[in-house]
C-alpha cells in the first residue's frame, strides 16, 4: 500500500529532538513519517501530482459554473438540500473550492443553535440522514485535502477545530488536523501557514502537536516579513515546550523588521510578551528603540497602548523615558486626548520617574485641558505630582486650576483615591482645607465603612489618619485632630531590612558618637500614628534621658536617624518620594533634628569601619534641625 493512500495517522509519527542553537541545547518534539509496508512518495511529486488533479478538475468545470455552485450552497436552507445539490452535481465537477463551500454551509447548520432547536429532534432521529450528512462531509475533507492549496485546507480545519459533540465529525477533524501536520512536516506551508496552524490544532484539543511545528519555521525564519513575523509573535500563547525557540527566531528577525511595523504591532508584541510572563532584553531593546524613533509621528491610541505596554514590565526602560520626555516636549500643545497624558503621569508614578520635561510639559497641559478630564484622568495626572515630590513649575496657576475642578469632581471619586488626591496635596506642602468637609463626614465614613475587605479597609484608615495629622501639624486653621489617637502599646511591623541594619549599627555608633549620647532603635512616638511610616529607625537621646520620659518641649536635642531603602527614592535614587519627605518634615515639626542614612551606601560600607564611621559622621553633621514651633 503507497504511504500516501494510508490516512496521515497511519504514516505520521512522532520522536524528540535534540536541537543545538549557539551554547543552548534543547529536546523539541517532531514530526516524522512512518514506513508502512510500501514505499513513501516524494512530497514534491504528491504536489505535482496534485497541482495536476486540480489544473484537470478546473479545466472540466468553467468558472462561471463553478461560481453557480457556490452560489447554490448559500441558497440551501436544510442540510438536506446540501446533500441533495451535491448529488446533482457530477463528482468530477466537484473541486476543492466547491467542496469548502459546502462543508460552510453544512457547518453553518451544525453551530446554528435556533435551527437545531427548531429541526434537531426531526434530522437526529432520522438515521439515514445522519450517515448520508456523514458520507457526505467526509467526501467533501478528502477533496480538500487531495488540493494543493494550504488556505483552504486549513479553512476547512477551522470550520471543524471546535467542534466537539459529533464524534464522526471529530473523526474527520482529526484528519484534517494530521494533514495539516503532514504539510508541516513536509514543508509545504509558508510561515503565516504554520502559525495559523497552532491555533487550530490547539482549538482542536492538539496542544502537544503544536509544539511540532517549529519545524516549520525555523528552516523559513529569513523569509519572515513585517506581517509573518506578527504570527510568530502571536505563536507564543500556544506553544509551550518550542516557545524558548521561539522567542530566538524573533530575537533574531525583530530587527530586520522593526522598521516596517505599526504602533499597534508594538503594542501587541507587548501584551503577549506580559501574557506569556517572558522579557528578552534584545526583544525590549528593539521595541524602545522603535518608540524613541517613532513616538513623534503615532497616533495618541497606538502610543497609549504602547505605554500601557511598557507600564506592565518589570522594570523601567530608559529608552521609553527619553522617548516620552522628547513628546511631552514637542506635543505638549498638541495632544487631544487627556488619558494619554493620564497613561503617562501613570508610567512615571509607577516606575517612580521624576522626570523634569515630563513634569512640567504635564503641568502646562494640566492648566490648559483640566476642564475637558474625568475624575480619574484627573487624578492619575496630579498624583505623581505628589508622590514624586515635584511642585509645579507654574504653582499658583496649577493650584487654582486644581482646586476648581476638585470641587465637582473628587466626589466621584473612590475614597482612596480622594485620600490619594489628599495626600498628593499635603506631599507638596499645600493644604486642602476647601475639601475637609467633603471627607470628614458621615457620608464620606459610611462609604469607608462599606468596605468588605478588612485589609483594605485598615490601608484607607491609615491614609485618613495621615491626613488628619499632617494637617494637624502643619495647617494653623485646621481643627484637628478630628480623629482618635492609637491606642498606646499597639504593634506596627518594620521592615526587616532596616531592622537588620539598625542592629548592625549598634556596634559602630558607639564610636561614631560623643560620650554624652546614647541611642534606641525602633522607635514608635506616642503623638503620632501607629504605621511603619512614622517608625523612628534609631533615636539618638542625651545619655540618661531615654526619648520614653523626654518632656515633649525639649525634643531639639534628640535626632532621628532614618535609614532610607531603595524604594523610598524616585527611579535616579536621589529624590526621596513625597512620603518621606512628609515624614521627615513632621518629624521635624515635633521637635527632633533628622538624619538621612542611605540604607544602599550603608549596607555596601558595613566591610570597612573606617569608611562607614566617616559616612556616619558626614551625615551627622548635615542633619536638618527641628523645625520651629
């Protein structure tokens, strides 16, 4: 029996591969093909073979009749009619095109759900026409397979890949499916092919089988254009074992490409990359490069899409920084859509981006367009502001402008993010006494209260207690405070890391200090709120005096020591966030002098003594002194 004439599941087997690609070598599953008591065709000559069948059935059959056929199939209104136009119709006459026509229409009556409630009962109980709709769909598969033309074998495989109830169907399905891989395997299918091929064969319950088809590829990959290389991108969701190899392919074709593709290419190739949780360095080279290049001439829906993109990695791309910075710079005047500037401010609050041009373009547009922007674009914009500690270049413009809006706006709001907007406002050394009523208020702590989640809830408490006491400390007119003091000898966890550095401090500090002073670590101040926040990392007191009996009115002789961690500065790690700078500032408002450690420098120090008591003492010596009250 010719190889050929056996069904593919007969002829097509499966083996691993170990495949070498530079210093990584890796077992990939493959397709191969089983001799079966005859001999195995040439694939080309199976093609030329066909290419024949179909040259002779298109030459029998005029293309305005053809056309008739086709026609005829969308005219049928029963599965029954299918059947019946088929049989009219002289078996020579029916081509691969004809056939997927039918096998359209006949499908069409298996996924329409009001015709199967309206005539199931009736054509399910009528045998002889289920084994003629049978006979009928698996003439038409072979027709389609025995055709050179890989569209339309894979049009018919889609039409049956979710097809799941009728088991001869799913017989059927099968075999198309392995014929798919045959062509694969024989490398019959152009790149675009290949990858359509993984979704259908992954719609058709073959997840194995679609990491073999990177046989298919790889021996293309330079024939990869700025529309296949899309495909192989779009790959990545369905394989899992040939998805490293994969990533390579597209590693090394970006590049040839990259020029040629879209805003919305970028954006995709992003969101698959999140989605499938894999970052190549060369592959986000490529698309930040591609931004900084391009980011003039897109459309603000592409960039948004592209920014959002890039908000979703793991860290921050220098390359994206200085593309939106050259925007903001340029478009600033020009930018329609508000939410492009809120996806932006996003970006930077995010990665902690405490960018000048970026800030204050952003500002100028804020002044300008604030009117046209929704509570949440409003809100997204201003925090940054805040939590990155940059005041505004043009102040009392941006404050009126703000203030206003806030004033319909902020009640649509989510309660956080009223404190957010809040705190951003407190950050920056201004005090929105205008807004007080609209928090402290029964309204506003019944909506607080309506929360479910209890952790959430403790997070948004907190915030309300930060507010109350920093305007409290700061603001003259401010009746407060209006909420409860924690209750004493309450616990509030420190992060471990500064805990471990304080304890090896101890041992230094001793010598670093005079004679007269001691010091305490981890100390929590009764007349502020019991969060990490207001935790003192170390306290240095007269020797004597312990900070627990000091009297209130005399704290200028004690300094706060506070080891600053990575996250406590913006992105260039120079600039404290706008909470620590608050911090600090309250912490001076009570009446002790600060000291900022550097917990990087320290930690990088703790080997060498001599450097590290130097570090100490210049830091020491630069302390801000208490504020006075």
């Amino acid at each position: 029996m010719d190889a050929f004439t056996a069904t593919c599941s007969e002829v097509l087997g499966e083996s691993d591969l170990l495949l070498e690609d530079g210093m990584v070598i890796q077992e990939l599953p493959v397709i191969v093909r089983k001799i079966t008591g005859g001999h195995l065709t040439d694939p080309q000559e199976k093609q030329k073979n066909q290419v024949s069948l179909s040259m002779n059935l298109v030459g029998t059959t005029q293309e305005r009749e053809m056309k008739e056929m086709i026609e005829g199939f969308d005219k049928c209104y029963t599965p029954k009619s299918v059947f019946t136009l088929l049989e009219l119709i002289p078996p020579s006459e029916v081509t691969p095109s004809v056939a997927l026509q039918a096998l359209k229409t006949i499908m069409k009556f298996e996924s329409d759900k009001e015709f199967k409630l309206r005539f199931g009962i009736y054509i399910n109980n009528k045998e002889s026409e289920l084994q003629r709709k049978q006979t009928a769909v698996s003439n038409l598969i072979d027709i389609i397979i025995k055709s050179e033309e890989n569209s339309q074998l894979l049009e018919a495989a889609e039409l049956l890949s979710d097809e799941f109830s009728n088991q001869s169907i799913l017989s059927l399905r099968q075999k198309l499916c392995n014929e798919v891989l045959a062509r694969v395997a024989d490398d019959r299918f152009n790149v675009t092919e290949v990858c359509i091929s993984a979704k259908i064969l992954l719609l058709s319950g073959n997840q194995f089988d679609v990491d073999k088809l990177w046989v298919g590829v790889i021996e293309k990959q330079n024939e990869i254009n700025e529309k296949s290389i899309m495909d192989v991108v779009r790959i990545l969701t369905h394989v899992n074992l040939s998805r490293p190899l994969f990533l390579k392919i597209l590693q090394r074709q970006l590049g040839r490409v990259l020029s040629r593709l879209s805003g919305e290419n970028i954006a995709e190739i992003l969101s698959i990359l999140i989605e499938i949780n894999e970052f190549p360095y060369t592959i986000l080279r490529y698309l930040s490069s591609w931004l900084r290049a391009n980011i003039l001439n897109m459309n603000e829906d592409d960039l948004a899409a592209v920014i959002d993109g890039f908000s979703d990695l793991p860290s921050v791309n220098e390359n994206v920084v200085r593309a939106i910075e050259k925007f903001m710079v340029e478009k600033k005047y020009e930018i329609r859509n508000p939410e492009l500037v809120a996806c932006i401010m996003d970006y930077c609050n995010k990665y902690k981006i405490r960018s000048p041009p970026i800030f204050n373009s952003c500002s100028e547009y804020f002044i300008e367009n604030a009117k046209y922007m929704t509570p949440i674009v409003l809100k997204s914009i201003f925090l940054p502001f805040g939590n990155l500690n940059f005041h505004p270049p043009n102040c009392e413009s941006f404050w009126r402008v703000l203030e206003e809006e806030l004033m319909d706006k902020l009640v649509h709001l989510y309660s956080e993010d009223v404190l957010d907007v809040m705190l951003s406002f407190v950050f920056l050394e201004k005090h929105p006494i205008k807004f007080i009523t609209k928090i402290f208020n029964p309204y506003f702590l019944d909506r607080l209260h309506a929360m479910k989640d209890p952790q959430h809830i403790y997070i948004v408490r907190t915030k309300l207690k930060l507010l109350d006491t920093a305007l409290t400390l700061e603001c003259s007119t401010y009746k407060g405070p209006l909420l409860l003091p924690d209750m004493p000898g309450g616990l509030v966890a420190q992060d471990p890391r500064i805990q471990r550095l304080s304890d090896s401090l101890m041992d230094i500090l001793p010598r670093v200090l005079d004679q007269d002073k001691s010091f305490i670590s981890s100390v929590v101040l009764k007349n502020l709120p019991l969060t990490e926040l207001y935790i003192v990392d170390i306290v240095i007191h007269p020797v004597g005096r312990s900070i627990l009996f000091h009297p209130e009115d005399s704290w200028n002789d004690l300094t706060a020591l506070l080891i600053h961690l990575p996250e406590h500065y913006d992105s260039s790690g120079k600039y404290l966030v706008g909470s620590q700078v608050m911090r600090k500032r309250h912490l001076r408002c009570i009446g002790l002098n600060v000291v900022d450690l550097n917990y990087s420098t320290v930690t990088s120090l703790l080997g060498d003594e001599a450097e590290l008591r130097a570090y100490l003492k210049s830091q020491l010596s630069t302390a801000e002194r208490a504020l006075p009250s």
